[in-house]
C-alpha cells in the first residue's frame, strides 16, 4: 500500500512539473523578423560553433528595442528535446517589458548557452565591457549569472527559429550542473537516480499506480514541449526512450566530475592565508568579558547557550549569556574588530557570496512587508538611508512600494559599492555608521535597519547615531531575532535567530522599547506576528546536517577525503524529504505566529521626537 501512495504523489508531481514546464514553453515569444539595423549599444555574444546571420541580429535587436531588454537570451527551436527540459526546468522564461522589478532582479541569470544580447550599458556597470565571447556553455552560465542583476530595465528570452544549436548541444556537462547548483551540485546529482529507484520500486510493488509514475516520467517532454515555440526533433525519441537516454546522459556527468572545480583552486590558494589567520591568539579575537548588563547594568549573569560555529564551521566556542535582572542576551566575551573581521571574511562575500546571495534574493516579500508598514505612517518620504544594507537588495524591493523615495545605503563591506553598480541604490556610503552618522546630521526621513542591531558592538551608538542622522520627527524601522521566540529555546543552538558568532546582542521588545525611549524615540507601531520567517526547521535542519556532514571543502579546514565528500552526498540527499518536511512545518509554524502573534522575528518603526 505505501508504494502505491508513493507512487500516486509521484505521478501527481511529475504532470505537475511538466504542466508548469508547458506553461514555460508557451510563455516563450517567437523572434519575430526585422529590417531595422541593429541597434549601436547592443552587444552579440555567441557561442562557438553557433551561425548568427545578420537578419537574426537585426531581429534580435529590433525585439529587445521593443520590449526595452538589456538582455535577451536566444533559445533554438530545436534544442534536443532533455537539453531543453533542463534549460526550462532553472529559466524563468518570458520575454519581459517595462521596467524590472524586484522579482526579475533577484532572479537568477540563466540561458540557453546560445546567443545572449547585452546592452552595453549593463556590460558596463557589471565590469566585463571587454569581455570577449565565452567559449563555452560554463562560460555563458557564468556570463548570465553576473549579469542578471544589473538589467534594471528588464531581461528576457525568446525563441529563435534561424538559430541553430551548437554541435555540443546534447552532451551533458557535469561544470555546467556545478555552475547551475553550486554547492548542493551532488545532490542535484543524485536527484535522477533517486528518482529512477523510487520508479522501479513503484512499477515492482505498485501495481497499475507505479506504472502510472513511470509513465508519467516517459511522457514529461511530450507535454512540456508539445505547445509552444520550441520544436526539438527528437521530441519523440526522447519521450519513448527518456529512461534510458537519462541514464546516458547521468553517466557522461559521472565521467565529467573527476575534474577541479574553479571553486577549488580558489579554496586551496586561500589556504596560506587562512594558516596564519588560525595562527592568531585567540584573545586577541574577544574583548574582555563584561560583568555587568550592556542593557540594564545589573551584575546578575548567567551562562544561556554555548555554540560552535555552525555556519562556516571555523573554529572557536562561543557563550550567549542572559541578564536575570531584565532578560537581554547577549554574546559575552564579545568579539573584537579582529575577530569580526576574521568570522565575517568569505561570509557574505568571498566564497559565501554566491550562497548568500541566493538568500537574500528569497527574502523579497519580507522586504515588501517592511517597506508597507513604513508607507502605511509615511507615503511618501523624501529620503531614506538603509544601514547595513549588502547588495541593496530590500532597497531594490522596497522601489516596488515607493518608487518616488531615493534609497541611500551605508555598509562596512564593498558590497555597498556593488549596490550602486547595479542601480538598487541612489547612493552607497562605506564605513561604522556611528563614526558617519555626525556627516548626516538630519538628513534622512526614514533610517532602516533590517537585522543590523543585533550585529552591532553596541545598540546605544547605533541608535543615538540614527537620531542624528533623522530629521525631527523622521523614523527609525528596526527588524531582529526574537529571542523570546518559543522555539528559540526548544532548538538550542540550532535555532537561526542565536546565529553564532556573529550576533553580539539578542534585544527583547521590551529592551528595545527601553532603548528607544532612552534616545529620544517614540514607538508607533510593532510587528512580531506579521514579520515571522519561514525558516526555523529548514535552517535548523542544515546546521544540523551540517554538524554531521560539513557541506563543501573550506580553506579554514582540512582537505576533505574521496570518503568524506562521499559522505556529504550521501547525508544531504537523504535528508531531502526530511527538508520537505520541514518546509512543511514551518509554513504550519508561520500561520501559528500570525495567529498568536508571536514570532522568530520581529519589527518596530519609531518617531524621532
């Protein structure tokens, strides 16, 4: 019986997934002819071996003039048929118009690896106006990627019925699937035999259902590429016979792993580096240990929670200690400016970057929510100034609900700079915001600092430099972890919101009310149930995993062996339906905290008197 409800849930996500692949296809415009002349800002870039006519570039220039693209990524009609699939399955598809929003920008570049059309000032902005051609599929993933977020017009693809596909189309190569999943490329990996096992197993054991999810399988090209633009002529070839061409297919990515990752060579030239980071006394790390409250001053401390560090895994022990005179918990001995510097580097940049960057890309509606409860006391504020703002990534979201409001952004990272670049901001500021506030002195209506405070050595400075920076009567929207949380203590160390070691102080509502009263702030409105995050048994889950099985070489650690990379696969791929059930559990926890008004997050706006 249970294989016959694995099976039944396994047919029922594959036409799922092929009707939304179908819904993809057809979404794709045809490249329609032109005579225009190709417009002089538009750059080609072509893949080797791929014949680009003159008509096609006219064509392609005149739809992304039409459409106002900076980019446009060509699709052959005839794409074989699983390269296309594949290509459908990470492309967001469409042919775009208007100005991009939030959503297109934090979409990840992908394309066809065929023929991309960039506008030269995208090119620009990005850093690689002189780039020539990449010479191959990994090059173009590459090329897509960096360029995505920079496309602050719009982005698109269309179909292009002249173009013909390169003569490597239809070899699967393992440095494009490392290209597309990063660190998780194993477990992307291992997704089709997992999912060829469970089609066995079903056919064996689950009578007529089991042969139902294998035919549903079979025929996922048919209905995915049946309608549409795309034209592929294997189509039927590769819906009769996909069992066996995917194992193909998955044994020429096998073959193609024995090969470096570029990831690699970085990781094994920081090694050096690293050896004399880890050479560093570790006092010179941590400040001295407060004996008193950073909160209330009372002397009553007591030992909370003790951690590694989950996240990147470098080494050192770090104690959360709690006030019993009134509750703030705080990280204690502290880190220095050193120790910040050295658990920050290669976190949210470096070789963290990419990883992060995905993160912060997911977060859009959290983003969209603060910028509403902040048009909802203030519609329309002349200025406003993101501290710790990354990528400008709420910034740019933010746009979507005010986009009459010019966004400022101040961080200690070039992140900032990379900000402007792409346009997410008006302007970027680098440097310690209570150092640079004095230069601000009432300048902004609206200071945000979304999971800023808690990062901070000390709240006090940041919000009396807030102060200065508002005009009167401006406001100051503040997010952070509730340490209140219920879940917070039932997870332990496991709970995201503790996030060691890089958060120094775990403020309650009431001691954040307490602080903002100090300096001169009234509260107007709070938010703990409506800012909760989908995250806690999903983050929760990957430190856990990754306490079991360290996900990816680091150059803080040791080489790993063929056995333990073999390990991590084995563990995370396992562990994907316990992620599934996760995911599950914290949508159920988030309606809960809505409903309670209770929350792993919560935020605060407050006036300037």
């Amino acid at each position: 019986m249970i294989w016959m409800w694995t099976s039944g849930i396994l047919a029922f996500l594959l036409l799922l997934d092929a009707l939304r692949l179908r819904g993809k296809t057809t979404a794709l415009p045809s490249l329609p002819p032109s005579d225009e002349p190709p417009d002089p800002q538009h750059r080609f870039f072509v893949r080797p071996g791929v014949a680009v006519t003159a008509d096609l570039q006219r064509a392609a220039s005149a739809f992304a003039r039409a459409q106002r693209l900076e980019i446009l990524d060509l699709v052959p009609v005839e794409m074989p048929a699983l390269q296309a699939l594949a290509f459908l399955q990470t492309v967001e598809g469409g042919g775009g118009s208007g100005p991009a929003g939030a959503a297109d920008l934090f979409a990840p570049g992908r394309t066809a690896g065929q023929f991309l059309l960039v506008h030269e000032d995208v090119l620009a902005r990005a850093g690689v106006g002189n780039q020539p051609p990449p010479a191959d599929l990994v090059g173009f993933i590459r090329l897509a990627a960096r360029l995505r977020p920079y496309a602050v017009r719009a982005s698109g693809a269309a179909a292009a019925p002249d173009l013909r596909p390169s003569p490597e189309d239809g070899r699967p190569s393992f440095a494009a699937l490392r290209e597309l999943f990063g660190a998780f490329v194993s477990t992307a990996l291992l997704a089709f035999p997992g999912v060829l096992a469970l089609l066995v197993l079903g056919v064996t054991y689950g009578g007529w259902v089991g042969l139902a999810a294998a035919a549903a399988f079979q025929l996922q090209p048919l209905i995915a590429l049946g309608a549409g633009p795309l034209r592929p002529r294997d189509l039927a070839a590769a819906t009769l016979l996909r069992i066996p061409l995917e194992i193909a297919r998955w044994a020429a990515l096998l073959r193609g792993m024995t090969k470096p990752s570029p990831e690699a060579e970085t990781i094994a030239s920081l090694r050096p580096t690293y050896g004399a980071l880890l050479a560093t006394p570790r006092d010179r790390l941590f400040l001295p240990r407060q004996t008193t409250c950073p909160v209330c001053g009372a002397g009553d401390l007591t030992e909370y929670l003790s951690t590694p560090d989950l996240l990147q895994h470098k080494p050192g022990t770090f104690a959360l200690e709690r006030c019993r005179a009134c509750g703030h918990v705080f990280q204690n001995p502290r880190l220095s400016i050193e120790g910040l510097n050295f658990y920050y580097r290669d976190f949210y940049d470096g070789l963290g970057e990419e990883g992060f960057e995905f993160i912060f890309a997911a977060q859009r509606d959290a983003y969209v929510a603060r910028a509403k409860m902040l048009a909802a006391l203030s519609p329309r504020p002349g200025s406003w100034l993101d501290v710790g703002c990354g990528h400008g990534h709420f910034c740019c979201a933010a746009r979507d609900i005010l986009p009459s409001t010019p966004f400022h952004g101040l961080d200690m990272s070039e992140s900032v700079d990379e900000a402007v670049r792409r346009r997410w901001i008006d302007h970027g500021v680098r440097g310690l915001f209570p150092d640079l506030a004095p230069t601000m002195a009432e300048t902004y209506d609206v200071v945000s600092m979304s999971h800023y405070l808690e990062h901070t050595l000390d709240p006090r400075r940041e919000l009396a430099a807030a102060r200065a920076a508002l005009r009167p009567g401006g406001r100051l929207l503040i997010e952070v972890p509730d340490p209140e949380w219920p879940l917070a203590g039932w997870m332990g160390r496991y709970w995201v919101g503790w996030f060691q070691p890089q958060h120094l102080h775990l403020l309650s509502t009431t001691n954040l009310d307490r602080l903002l009263r100090e300096h001169g702030f009234v509260p107007e409105a709070w938010h703990r149930g409506p800012a909760h995050l989908e995250c806690d048994f999903l983050v929760g889950l990957a430190l856990l995993l990754g306490r079991l099985a360290p996900r990816g070489p680091m150059p803080w650690l040791p080489p790993a062996s063929p056995l333990g990379v073999a390990w991590r696969a084995l563990v995370w791929t396992l562990a994907l339906p316990l992620f599934i059930v996760a995911g599950g559990t914290d949508r159920l926890t988030s309606r809960l905290a809505r409903r309670i008004d209770r929350s792993n997050t919560y935020r605060v706006i407050a006036r300037k008197e």
